[in-house]
C-alpha cells in the first residue's frame, strides 16, 4: 500500500523540526568562536549527552547550515572530503593550523589542536 492510499489520518507526520539533540549540538557548534574548533568528543562531553560518533552524525546529517568547520577530528585532520573547503574557512579565520609534512597525503596541513581547540570558555554565556 503506498502513502498516497493512505486516509489522511494515517499518513505519517513529516516536520522540518530536527530532533532535539541534533538541535543541542548545532548550537554549541555556533558557540565556537571563528578561529576555534571543538573535538566530537568536546561537544558530547559540553552537552553530557552522546559521544563522539552520535555528535559527527548529527553534523553530517543537518551540519550544513551550521558552522560544520569547527566541529572537527580530535587528530587535526581535515574532513575528508571537505578538506579544501575546511582550510578556506580556517585560513579565513586565522585557525591555527600544521603545515603538512612531505609525507602527507596530498601535502595538507592539519590543526594545531594545541592552540585552537576551545574549551567552551569565553563567549559560552548560556551553557548550563
């Protein structure tokens, strides 16, 4: 029986509303400060909800609009995929980066995790 043979009752409900953790972790994403980053890990550890696997899916299914660039691995790899895209915002932003070493697969820096990761400290007014 297709949906279109359903009584309009019966249909199911489709909203534009994201589910509310996907909502939780998007915000805390646009809490991080250009030039910044978090780790999957930091924003399930900031939310005390998930962990790192739950907080990357719900940045590639609805991260689109958010500030997805710094949201980032806990290595300082670049997404991949993204990884061209990414460095435009972080050089953009002045998110420290490593220069890539001659070994490196297509010679592309990473983050320097050390300086730009942020620990939800300054500007993070509202979090409880």
């Amino acid at each position: 029986m297709s949906e279109q043979s359903l009584p309009d009752d019966a249909r199911p409900e489709y909203t534009d509303a994201l589910p509310e953790y996907a909502e939780r972790v998007l915000e805390v994403a646009e809490l991080i400060p250009p030039g910044r980053v978090m780790t999957y890990g930091d924003v399930a550890e900031w939310l005390e909800q998930g962990g790192p696997r739950q907080v990357g899916r719900v940045m590639a299914l609805y991260g689109g609009a958010a500030p997805w660039w710094r949201v980032v691995r806990a290595d300082g790899v670049l997404l991949p995929g993204h990884e061209l895209r990414a460095l435009n915002h972080y050089r953009a932003e002045g998110t420290p980066l490593k220069e890539a070493n001659r070994a490196a697969e297509g010679h592309l820096p990473r983050l320097d995790m050390r300086r730009a990761r942020w620990d939800g400290g300054e500007g993070a007014e509202g979090h409880t």
